[in-house]
C-alpha cells in the first residue's frame, strides 16, 4: 500500500522559505514531520538557489501544506508561484570521453571515461551498465561513475528538472595506479553525463491531464471554449437535463489556478475534476525554459 502512494507522480512543486531568519530551523523540523507523515509529499533543496521546494500531487495539495504551517505550526513563510514539476528524457544516443585530470604537487587527480548515452523506454527510469572489463577499471572504482550519474539525474541540462528513462552505458574507462579515486571517477562521470545528455538531443516533459468539468448548460460552450484556448483536446459533451459534462486532455501547465477561472466564468456553478493521464514532450517551439520554482520567490 505504501509504495503504491510513492509511485503517485509529483506534479506540482514550490518555493517557500520562513519568512524569518529566526523560524528557519522551526520551518525545517516542520516540513520533516510533514513529509514523514505524507509519502506523496516531498521536500528538497533547489541546487540553484539554495531555496526549500515543496513537490506533491496538486495545487491543493501544496496548499494544504502550507495551511498547516501557518495555522497549525504558527511558521510565517514567504511562498513562490506554484510551478508546474516538469522532467527532461534524451530523445537520441550520444556517445561522449571525458577526462578529469589535475595535478597537487607529487599527487594528482585522474580518472578518464566514455560513455553511451541514449533515451529506453517509457517508464523504465534509468538504466546502467558497465560493458568494461574489471582490468580495464576495477571495481572499486564504479560507485564514484554511479555517483556521478545519479548526481545528473537529478538535475537535468534542459531546465534543472529530474531526467528520466535514459540508458548508460560505461564503454570504455583509464585510471591511475596512484592519483585515481572514487571521487576522481564521480567528478569525471558527472562532467562526461552532463555533456552526452547536451548532446542526446534532451526534451522537457510535462503532465498531461485527464478533466472533466461539470456545469450549468448555459456556461458549457464558454468552458469548452477556454478549455481549449489552455491547449485542451476536448472530447464528448455529455448533456444531462441542464447539466453539461465537459471531458477534457491538457497540459497541467495550464490549468494552474483553475479553480478561480471556473469560478469566474460559471458563477461558481460549475466544479471539475483532474486527474493524471501521461507526460508528454513540450511542442516546440515553446519560448525560454520554464523558470525553477525558486524563481517565484524573486519575481
């Protein structure tokens, strides 16, 4: 039962800090206790910007965490525009050689691979293989490359989001008797994953969204319409007496602050439901990458 509520995707996700110096440690021991209590509910910290980022399954679900910091809690906090947890796939192999290679004195530092990097399929997450001979690298060696790539993997080369369904292979690999170390092969591994993932061509991804709305028929064709302005594949209208069943697929991108929209075009009437269906490639093109969720806090 629990690993079927961590497998539920992490849609949505925000910036937040205390809103003072002094409630930080209060705000961290907070959000621990939250995110022991709630699987779907996770809290990292934005490479980038340092900030704390809230991921979970909705808006409303995120919002919900933030109520009970502030009612529950009593934590002031600063929060960032909800954003969109989008991830990032190759769409094709590249092949790439990294060196690392410095020199302290008497000793150094060296560690030199190749890797082949390529998009497997959907819904496999990662893939990784050594195709080298233990003489040719040993093995003590190989959790220094598997640090490296993870240290990628979360946090991709297209806008800083979780890379998916990518395959590894190690092909080819040279170390020193002397100046090579576990850390030296992580640092070479990061900088030649990084560079093939630039190369493979990467696309962001975003979720998909199943909705259906349910409204007054007198505001039906208004809905239908915006539904389909927000990039929406409106599907079959369902009349029932005057009551009109709208079923809709479109990007979650869109649908961010929905519910106010709604509200505003059925004169609270109408109520929808959303659920997820897949993620998709972002249409190109589509302008600047999407901003990190830190910089909701700034803007």
């Amino acid at each position: 039962m629990q690993d079927d509520v961590i497998r539920q995707p992490l849609l949505v996700e925000v910036a937040i800090e205390a809103a003072s110096r002094a409630e930080h440690e209060k705000l961290v021991t907070a959000l621990a206790r939250l995110a022991a209590e709630d699987h779907s509910f996770m809290v990292s910290l934005d490479p980038t910007s340092g900030q704390i980022v809230l991921k979970g399954v909705s808006e409303s679900h995120l919002a919900g965490k933030v109520d009970v910091l502030n009612r529950a809690d009593r934590i002031a906090v600063n929060v960032g525009a909800m954003q969109v947890a989008f991830l990032e796939r190759p769409t094709t192999r590249a092949e790439v050689a990294y060196t690392h290679k410095k020199i302290y004195g008497a000793k150094g530092d060296f560690a030199a691979v190749k890797l082949a990097v390529g998009p497997i399929d959907s819904g496999k997450g990662f893939h990784f293989e050594s195709k080298i001979d233990e003489s040719v690298l040993p093995r003590e060696y190989l959790p220094g490359v598997e640090k490296g790539l993870k240290d990628v993997l979360a946090c991709g080369v297209v806008a800083g989001f979780p890379v998916i369904d990518v395959g590894v292979e190690l092909i080819d690999a040279k170390y020193h008797d002397v100046d090579s170390s576990v850390l030296a092969f992580e640092v070479a591994t990061r900088t030649a994953f990084r560079e093939a993932l630039n190369m493979a061509k990467p696309v962001l991804l975003e979720p998909i969204m199943k909705v259906e709305v349910v409204t007054p028929a007198a505001f039906a064709e208004a809905i239908a319409h915006d539904l389909r302005l927000r990039r929406g594949q409106v599907g079959v209208t369902n009349v029932q007496d005057d009551t009109v069943a709208i079923d809709a697929i479109l990007p979650l991108m869109t649908m961010l602050g929905y519910t106010n929209s709604l509200g505003l075009m059925s004169q609270g009437q109408a109520t929808y439901t959303m659920r997820f269906d897949h993620y998709a490639a972002i249409p190109s093109p589509t302008g600047d990458p999407p901003f990190r969720p830190a910089i909701g806090i700034r803007a």
